[in-house]
C-alpha cells in the first residue's frame, strides 16, 4: 500500500463515528464520582487543587472503562494513586529542566514498555503521563502539590467506590459473551446448509472463554445461566463442522444431506433461542419446528456411520444447551459453581423428544464441584467431561505475570521496546519544542503525541486525524460557551463534568468524538482553575498539531512494521496446528475417551496463535511498505489453507474413539510425522523456503487400517495432505519466465 493511500485509510479510520450500544448508567457513575470529587475539593481546597483532583477522579474513571469482564476497583486505585505520585516527583523536577526532561523521559518509556503487559495497562500508564504533564503546572509549593497528589488518590478511591457500591449490569458483559459465541454458533450452522465447509472465527469462542474466569467469590454469585454453556458451545462447533462436512459425513446431494440441512437450520434456531434467553435473562422460547426436526423418527434410518453418530451427538448437546439456557445446569458441564444461597434455579424449558441425551451414567450436583485449578488449567474435552472451572487471577497476581511479558518484549527488534523508545523521544522533544514556541503552555504538544502514539501503525495515525479534528470541535465549542455566557468556578464545574459525562458515554463510538469531549473538558475544567479561555484555546490547537506531526513522524522515521513478520505470524499459526493435529491423531492410537487435556491445550493454543496471525495481518494491509516476501495474495490464500487444516482437524476430533475402542496403530506414526513435517514446514516458512511434506505421504504410504471399523481418521489425514499442499502452492511465487512467443501475443 503507498503512503497515500494509507494516510486516506487512516484518517478515514480517525474520523469515522461507529454506532454502539451506549451504557449510560455507567457514564453516569463515572460523571458522579467525577462530581463529587470536583464538590469536595471545591468545598475544602477551592479551585486549584479541584482541578488537579478532577483529573485523578477522571482517569481512574476511565481505568474501569477499558475491556474487562467485571470492572476492577483496584484499576481505579491504582490509576490515582499512580498519578498523584507522578505529579508530585513532576512538580519536584518541572522548575528544573535538566531535571524533568530525565523524569519524563523515563516515565514515558516505562509507560511504552507497559503495552507488553496488555492494552488496559498501556492506555493507563500512557494517560498517566499525559495527564501529570497538565497537572504539574497547578500547585504553587510542594505542601499543595502533595495535597493534589493526595486528591488525586482520593478521586480514585471515590471511583473505585462507586464501582463496588452501585455495579451496573453485574454479569452482563459475561451474559453477551456468552450469547454472542451460541450466536456465532448459530450462524454457524445455518451457513454450512449452503457451504459444508465454510469458516469458522473462533473469536467469540476466545471472549467467552476469557469471560467465564473469576473469582472464587464470582463462581459462588455467578447467574445459573452461565454454567456450562461456555464449554457446550466449545463441543457443538465440531459437532456441526462434523455433520455437514462431505468428506466424513453424507454427500453433497441427496435425501441424506436434505435432512442434515434441517437439522442445521433447526440447531441455528435453537442455539438463537439459547443465546437469546441467556443475553436477556429470559424463559428459552424453542421454535416448534426446531422441535418438530429433531423429533422426527426418519433421521435414525436415513442417516448412518459417522453422521448418523454426530446428529445423535449434536440432539445431546443441544438438550444440554436449552437446559443451561433455561437455568438447569446440565450433568457434565464444564465450570461447576454453586448457585447462589437463597436461589433456587429456573424451570428448565420442555426439551422435544428427538433431543433426547444418550444413556449415561448420572453425575449429580453434588459431585459437580472439582478442586479449584489454576487460570490457564485446561478442560477435559468431550460432551461427557466436567470441566474444571477458570480462575481469575486478582490484580496482585497479575504483577508478576506483567513483569514477565515486559521482560519477554525489552529485546531489539520488539515493536513494544520501539514503541518505548519512540514515545520517549517524542515526548522529550516535544516538550522542548513546546518550551521555545512563544504560545505558552508547551506541554500541550507532548501530552497529544503521548496521547496518540500506539506500537503499531493505523491507531498511532489514526488516532493523531482523531485527536486534532476532536480538538478543533472541542475547543470551538467550548471558547463559544466560554465567550457566550462567562461561566464562574462552579458553573464551568458543573460544564467540565458534563462533557466527562458525555465522553464516558461516547469513548466507544470512535476517537473523534472522545476527543472533542476531552477538549471541552480540559478547557472548562482550567477555566475553573482561573485560567482564561485566551490563554489556553488558541496554542493548544497549534501544539495539538504539533504533537500529532512528530507522532507520525516518529514512526514513519523509527517503524515496527508488522508486514515483515508475516512469516513468523504464520509459521507459528501453522506450528500450532500441528501439534493440534498430532494430539488428536495419536489419541485414535491410543483411544482415551473424550476426555482429552492435551487435544484441549493444543486447541487453545493454535487459536491464539490463529487470533495473532488474523490482527498481524489487518495491521499489515494499512502499513505504507512492501510485501518483502508474502505478498496480500499468498497471505490469503496461505490463511484459506490453515483454516481448511484447522477444520479437518476439528473433524478428526469431533470422532475421536471411546476408550475401550478399536485402537489404530498406524496413526502413532501419522501423528509423529505431522508433528515433524509442520515443524520442519514453519522453520521453512520464517526461511522464506516452499515446505514439503514428505514424512506425512511416507507416513500414509505406510498406512496398514485393515481391521479398523472407521474411516475418519485415515480420510482426515488425507485431507490434511491434500491442504498442506495447498499452503506450498500458496507460498510458492515464484513466476516463471515468459517466452518469447507468450511475449509476442501481448
């Protein structure tokens, strides 16, 4: 992509408005903790240090915003008191600059270096800094800047409060996550009528399995609707890949694939009346012809083999599904917490009689209850197989696994350690250039770049568009009320909360109108201070742009492209599906049931690597450089053939045997060659070379099934052959040379 065309996707991106659901109750809170801090310092201190404090109160306010299953008092906390620290040593050092600008530079790198730890903690330490750039200019001697400091961490505390004392929507970002992931089961289902292999995103699956971590005191409170779906939805997806898929299942035309496309278009309808009862909270309505599909008695006799055994499977689950979604948990569902004390759960919906479980031995709730595991302890797999519930790591854990991923990226060639080192420049320079301008209030230029910069490309200028367009409506807005109605200290108060009020409200809907808020709510929040409009509007839109050119062009001069990394992204995706494969190859060797961790481990693992191949590849279709080696196409064509690997894997699993079954000793041997031949594959990948797959034809070559009653795992492995070939075509670019004569038809 040329430059030009990347600054048009980018400032398209910057200045688009997206439609959201919007959460007023949680603006409001935010908006009222902001007030009643702004009334207290107010009250008690006068404007000044209202001011400094309104900050505090305002950023914690927007740590429990960022992404996060259940707002965490303790982001707000620390989001206070780190800034009232960083404000005081700041006040210490800024009427020293050969002071300050060592502060800052270290402040800002450290705060680069946080991105390493996830986004939450980056835009917090990343605000922090900006913010302590404004705030420092506030007190007048080291006592006030210490009682800043000191309301800054109270404005925390007071947001923290409200989080604890008035939660909005307690268990509703985990019912969403929840329902979305059936949803996308559902459409899942209903586009394989039309497509037996069509692609599956396993992002929903991803967010609902992030959402069913907690605590042990959430697993004891937890709504009984969210037992065991999670991992419900986790075994219905091979199921249905199962069902449709020709290749292990009924042919493309016929009575038999007639009725499998009833029973998928029945399974859609039902997983949306799951999804839709547990997003609500509401009674399962089941549509009574999804009833009527499954009760029909003719599936049994027109189906048989591996279909006939995935519709029985796909009934069971299904049961399963509208017993959870009814508040019944069903036996052998995974995250076995208790229902609420006091509580009794709702009546499960009718279930038709074609969804009827098969015989089993009856687990009750009482022995539903495993030890509790760690966070990343993995569930059995299997329909049969209770899994161990997900703990959720509290803040005080999380430090030492923060530490850990910023030690992982502090080595050259980290897109985290260039992105500390570029803010740090940036920040230092800008604050130098804001210090010679003539404008007066200087900082304004590096707060905007600290604001805007990001370790990758389409946000970092992206959000610089955002930021300067959000800043000029922002700042005429508020000069306009400012010169229309003169507003004294508690009126332009009363105007400050408001726009943080409606930027709570908005943050989510794109970066331009958040910024306009955030302008409004600066200038108001310094004229409460004393400071007159005219004295802060005119430099701040001129330094705004400042701030937002050397952010761009830091990175343009110091880049982390992530396109020269395809290879690696997709080397790994592709190591990762191998392991997958040999976990399920080898368990049809040695058949252990379908309570399988290692299969699971290795799912969990080629999805996330799946998920950093799928963001990789969207940041690199906006970066301005050339494809220096995977080109657009081979990427997507090479993404096609790993997710037809990763499908014939699933079917593969979806039929792993019973123990006690029929083991297949050639598929020992299948399994080493894939795990080889794929890790031998990636390493050619990252050497740029084509892979070849000869230890798995060797291995099929081989192959000796007489005697084994299913066909899945052999017909599974060619098909796996046949779409590792597909990736070294995909790779394979080379162009031949054209002839003379092809040269002179053209």
């Amino acid at each position: 992509m040329s430059w030009f065309r990347a600054l048009k996707v980018t400032t398209r991106s910057g200045l688009t408005v997206e439609r959201k659901r919007l959460e007023p109750l949680i603006a409001l809170r935010g908006a009222a903790g902001l007030a009643i801090v702004l009334a207290v310092s107010l009250t008690l201190f006068g404007p000044a240090v209202a001011a400094g404090s309104a900050f505090g109160a305002y950023q914690a306010a927007i740590a429990t915003f960022q992404r996060s299953w259940r707002p965490r008092p303790e982001l707000a906390l620390a989001s206070g008191a780190s800034l009232g620290i960083s404000t005081f040593l700041g006040y210490l050092t800024g009427s020293h600059l050969v002071f300050f600008l060592p502060l800052l530079a270290l402040w800002t790198y450290l705060a680069g270096l946080a991105w390493a730890a996830g986004p939450t903690i980056g835009i917090m330490a990343s605000s922090n800094v900006a913010m302590m750039l404004v705030t420092i200019t506030l007190p007048t001697t080291i006592a006030e800047a210490a009682g800043h400091a000191a309301m800054m961490a109270f404005g925390g505390l007071v947001q923290a409060a409200l989080v604890i004392l008035f939660p909005v929507r307690r268990w509703g970002a985990h019912r969403d996550a929840l329902a979305d992931a059936l949803a996308a089961e559902a459409d899942y289902a209903r586009r394989l009528r039309h497509d037996p292999v069509a692609a599956f995103d396993p992002e929903p699956l991803m967010l609902a399995r992030n959402a069913a971590a907690l605590t042990p005191r959430q697993a004891r409170t937890r709504p009984a609707q969210l037992h065991g779906a999670r991992g419900l939805a986790e075994r219905i997806r091979p199921v249905l890949a199962s069902l449709a898929d020709p290749a292990v299942g009924v042919p493309e035309e016929g009575v038999e694939r007639d009725r499998v496309r009833e029973l998928l278009a029945a399974a859609g309808s039902i997983l949306d009346a799951a999804a839709r009862a547990i997003r609500h909270g509401s009674p399962v309505k089941i549509p009574p012809g999804a009833i009527a599909t499954f009760r029909s008695p003719d599936t049994g006799a027109i189906l048989s083999g591996p279909s006939q055994r995935a519709a029985s499977r796909l009934g069971s689950l299904l049961k399963d599904v509208l017993e959870t979604a009814g508040g019944v948990r069903p036996s052998g569902a995974d995250d076995p917490a208790p229902t609420p004390r006091g509580s009794a759960p709702d009546p499960a919906p009718q279930s038709p009689a074609g969804l009827e479980r098969p015989a089993q031995s009856p687990q009750g709730l009482e022995n539903a209850h495993p030890p509790q595991g760690a966070e990343n302890a993995q569930p059995p797999q299997g329909p049969d197989a209770p899994a161990r519930p997900l703990r959720r790591p509290s803040i005080f854990q999380l430090l030492p696994v923060a530490a850990r991923a910023i030690r992982r990226e502090a080595r050259p060639g980290s897109p985290v350690l260039r992105h500390a080192n570029r803010v740090a420049a940036v920040a230092v320079a800008g604050y130098l250039i804001g210090d010679v301008l003539p404008f007066g209030h200087g900082y304004w230029a590096p707060m905007s770049a600290v604001m805007i910069m990001r370790p990758d490309f389409s946000q970092t200028y992206s959000r610089a568009v955002a930021r300067f367009g959000g800043t000029l409506v922002g700042v005429t807005v508020a000069t306009a009320i400012l010169q229309l109605a003169h507003p004294g200290t508690y009126l332009s108060a009363v105007l400050a909360v408001v726009c943080a009020g409606l930027m709570y409200l908005l943050m989510r809907t794109g970066q331009l109108a958040a910024q306009a808020c955030v302008a409004m709510y600066v200038v108001f929040l310094l004229g409460m201070g004393g400071q007159e409009w005219s004295q802060t509007v005119p430099e701040r839109v001129v330094l705004t742009l400042v701030g937002g050119v050397l952010a761009m062009l830091s990175y343009a001069l110091y880049p982390a492209w992530e396109t020269p990394r395809l290879r690696t992204r997709l080397a790994d995706w592709l190591a990762a599906l191998g392991e997958y494969a040999a976990a399920v190859v080898a368990h049809y060797a040695s058949p252990a049931g379908k309570s399988c961790p290692d299969v699971r481990e290795a799912l969990l693992k080629a999805r996330d690597a799946h998920i950093a191949w799928e963001q990789a590849a969207a940041r690199a279709k906006t970066e301005p450089v050339r494809h220096r080696g995977l080109s657009n196409a081979a990427a997507d064509e090479a993404a096609h053939a790993l997710h037809h690997i990763g499908r014939v894997v699933m079917l593969m699993e979806a039929h792993l045997p019973e123990r006690g079954a029929t083991p297949v000793p050639a598929a020992d041997a299948l399994a080493d060659a894939l795990r080889t031949a794929t890790r031998d594959g990636a390493q050619a990948i990252r050497e740029r070379r084509i892979p070849r797959w000869t230890p798995v034809r060797e291995a099929l070559d081989a192959w000796d099934g007489e005697g084994v009653p299913d066909r899945v795992v052999r017909r599974g492995a060619e098909l796996f052959l046949e779409t590792l070939e597909e990736l070294s075509d995909a790779l394979d670019t080379d162009v031949p040379p054209m002839t003379r004569e092809s040269t002179d038809q053209r």
